[in-house]
C-alpha cells in the first residue's frame, strides 16, 4: 500500500511538471501564399502569354506573373528583379483581394535573371529564375 501511495505521489508531481512545462512557440500564421509564379512575353485578360523560362533578348520585355492567396487585405507585396545578382528593380504589387493576380515587367537584357516574391515583412515567398540569351553575332565572311 506504501508503494502505491509513492507511486501515486511521483505521478502527480510528474503530470503537475508537465502541465507546467512551457509549451512551444506556435508558427506565426502564414498570412501569404503564392499559388503560382510563372514569366512570360506579356499579359493578356489577366493571363500570362509565352510562358518559358529561357527568352532571347529580341523579346524586349518580361512579366513575372503571380496568383496570391492572402489572409490579410490590404497588403502589399513586392517583386524585386535581380539581372545576374544584382537587383535591377523593385516593384511594389497592391493586394486588395483574397485571391489576387498580379504582375509586373522589366525590359530585359542578356543574362541569368531572377525575380523574388517578398511579403510586407521582408521574407521571401516565392521566387524563380530565367535566362535571357543574346542575339546571335553575324557569322563570318
């Protein structure tokens, strides 16, 4: 009977150290997501054209196209376009609706090209690269 007093007595502070245990940080909620991200050679009916991920630089002109789900509108988001690692541009995209298609374009040139998807925050949300090819020099005589 002694030793199931003790028993009962060890499981009791065991439950109370437990119960009051700090529990772990929750995720923070994840207020934006990017259901597609995708480039092409323009936007017509707000729908991409010409997607691809490799262009030749007589394009002129790329569209990095986004589709967002966000739980917090309004918001703002922004697409920051790198030419060979250095950022070339930053454009700052208004979301106003849950689910929102946006985009935007940059004259390009020859090079690996990368456009980031960031949150209001800072954070990354989506991100994706292209390469824009020279136009071939004359062949010789």
């Amino acid at each position: 009977m002694r030793s199931m007093m003790v028993l009962l007595a060890v499981l009791s502070l065991a439950a109370t150290v437990v119960a009051q245990a700090p529990k772990e940080q929750a995720e923070p909620p994840n207020l934006y997501q990017v259901e597609k991200i995708a480039l092409g050679t323009g936007v017509e009916s707000r729908e991409l054209v010409g997607d691809a991920t490799e262009f030749d630089v007589s394009v002129g002109r790329i569209y990095c196209w986004t589709r967002i789900i966000s739980q917090n509108v309004p918001t703002t988001i922004k697409h920051v376009w790198y030419a060979d690692e250095q950022q070339v541009a930053e454009v700052p995209l208004n979301i106003n609706y849950p689910s929102t298609r946006t985009w935007s374009s940059k004259a390009i040139s020859a090079g690996k090209w990368r456009v980031e998807v960031v949150g209001e925050t800072g954070e990354v949300l989506a991100s994706t690269d292209f390469t824009v090819k020279a136009l071939p020099g004359p062949s010789g005589p």
